[in-house]
C-alpha cells in the first residue's frame, strides 16, 4: 500500500475503530481507574480528528494546480502534518503532567479490568497501524497519522504490561511510569515531524550539497558560471531549483534549449530535482557567488 492507495475507506476504518477504541478506554479508564487507559483514550480521541485531517488534506493535496495556486495544493498535506504533530506534543506533555500528578497521589487501579480494556485498544491501534504503514514511508501527512497509531499501539503494549504489576504486585505507579516512558519516546519522534515540516513552510532548502549542484551544472560546456541558486521544496517528495547561468557567448536560442534539457536531466537523476528553472545570462553576474 503506497500514498495513492491509502484511500478514503481505509481512512474511514480507521476513524470508527479509532472512535470505538476511545469511548471503551475512558469507561474503562473510569471505573479501573487507570491513568494510561485515560490517556490513550484522549490520544485516540485526538487520533480520530487527526485522521480526518490527515484525509481531507490528502484530499485537497491531489488537486490540480491553477492560476491561483500555480504550485497546486501540495502544501496542504504539509499543514495537517504540521498541526497534528503539534497537537500531539501538547497532548503528551499534557500526559506527562498527570502522570507526575499520579506519581504523588497514587490511587487504586482495577489491574483486570485495566488488563482486559488494554487489549482491546491494542488490537484495534494494530490494525490501524498497519493499514497506515506504507503510506507513511513518503508522505509527512499520512506519517503523522501513523506515528498516532503507533504511539497508541505502544501505549497500549504499556498499559497492558502494567496491568500485570498491579495484579500481581499492586504496583500502582509502574501505570504512570510506563505512561511517561512512553511520551518521552513519542515527543522525540514528533518533533522530527513537527521539524521537517516547519522546513518545507519555511522553504528551508533540502539536504542538498549545492557546491556538488553546481559542479554538476558546470559539466555542461556551454555553461561557464552558475549563480543567485534557490533550492526548496513544495513537499517531501518535489525539490524545486531556480537558479541563473552564465553561458558562453556564442550560444543561440536553439542551444539552450539543448542545454536546459541536459539540466533538468541531469539535476533530477544526481539529486531527485523535480522540477528546473534556469535564466540564461551572458556576463551578468558573473562576478556574484553561488547563492547571490
């Protein structure tokens, strides 16, 4: 399952057992009292609107490019990556707060009933995981959604793991413990997203050696200098480049249309450039540096 296959049904599943996984962990969490059942409900519950997101600007990020968005909607899976990342690092520290709290004012958890509500929520994070995962391998959008179900998944994994201490020893605090553990791991892998993504807003140019760009452009003969380069992407997965070029004096209009084909080849086989825009100049700018 690639991005274009992560289609509005499986989203719609997604979100129903997203829902029904949210309304079992908060009863359950009330009446075992169980602080990590009430905190993976409230991540489910924020799960479900995440995943809605997440389809409506995947949807949006597949229309066409016009005359007002000429660059299309692509950023539009951007801005939900962004959002819902953030609003999982809020809802986690949120998490981390209480759980301190419960550390200092322990409180009686129904280890069986905790038990049982934690394999429920991990059966169904499971399966919403898995039907998110190859998605989320090229698509920052989709990426976000899934680390949620990821998240939940472990958090479920923990939940159960501390039902079993407090059946068997009555170990309260091993539920907020794990709870902690597990929003420390979660805000490291948010904040990549959160970081990636606040790149692409802020055309951030990409992983890219533009001394090695530039040396790739000179091995074309017709071109003696390559300056004023910008390097940003629309998405994850479109690098743009504009740049001017210095080209020999006697090149003609039918040279260097010869010479922007061999750019735009060459910049997308060494370095996965979508798309090219290059002004050709004589001796303008001959004296500026790469990135004047």
């Amino acid at each position: 399952m690639d991005h274009e296959k992560v289609t509005g049904k499986r989203f719609f599943y997604v979100t129903v057992l997203n829902v029904v996984i949210t309304i079992t962990e908060f009863v359950g969490g009330f009446v075992s009292g169980s602080l990590g059942l009430i905190s993976d409900a409230f991540h489910n519950l924020e799960d479900s609107l995440s995943i809605v997101i997440s389809y409506v600007a995947s949807v949006i990020g597949k229309r066409k490019n016009n005359s007002k968005k000429t660059f299309g909607y692509k950023r539009a899976e951007i801005l939900a990556a962004f959002v819902n990342s953030i609003v999982l690092v809020v809802i986690t520290l949120m998490m981390v707060f209480e759980s301190f709290k419960r550390l200092s004012q322990p409180q009686q958890i129904n280890g069986k009933l905790m038990m049982i509500v934690s394999l429920i929520g991990l059966a169904a994070n499971f399966v919403s995981m898995v039907m998110l995962m190859s998605g989320s391998k090229h698509n920052l959008n989709i990426k976000a959604t899934f680390l949620h179900m990821l998240t939940d998944t472990l958090s479920s994994v923990g939940v159960f793991l501390a039902s079993i201490f407090v059946i068997l020893f009555n170990w309260t605090w091993v539920d907020p413990v794990i709870t902690i553990v597990i929003a420390i791991w979660l805000l490291k892998e948010a904040y990549s997203v959160v970081s990636e993504t606040i790149n692409i807003l802020m055309e951030a140019s990409p992983k890219i050696d533009l001394d090695a760009v530039q040396a790739e452009i000179l091995t074309i003969p017709e071109i003696v200098k390559v300056h004023h380069v910008h390097v940003w992407m629309i998405d994850e997965n479109h690098i743009m480049l504009d740049a001017h070029i210095n080209v020999k004096k006697n090149c003609n209009m039918v040279e260097l249309d010869s010479l922007y084909d061999k750019a735009d080849k060459l910049l997308n086989d060494k370095f996965d450039i979508t798309h090219v825009t290059l002004q050709a100049e004589c001796a303008r700018g001959l004296d500026n540096s790469l990135i004047d």
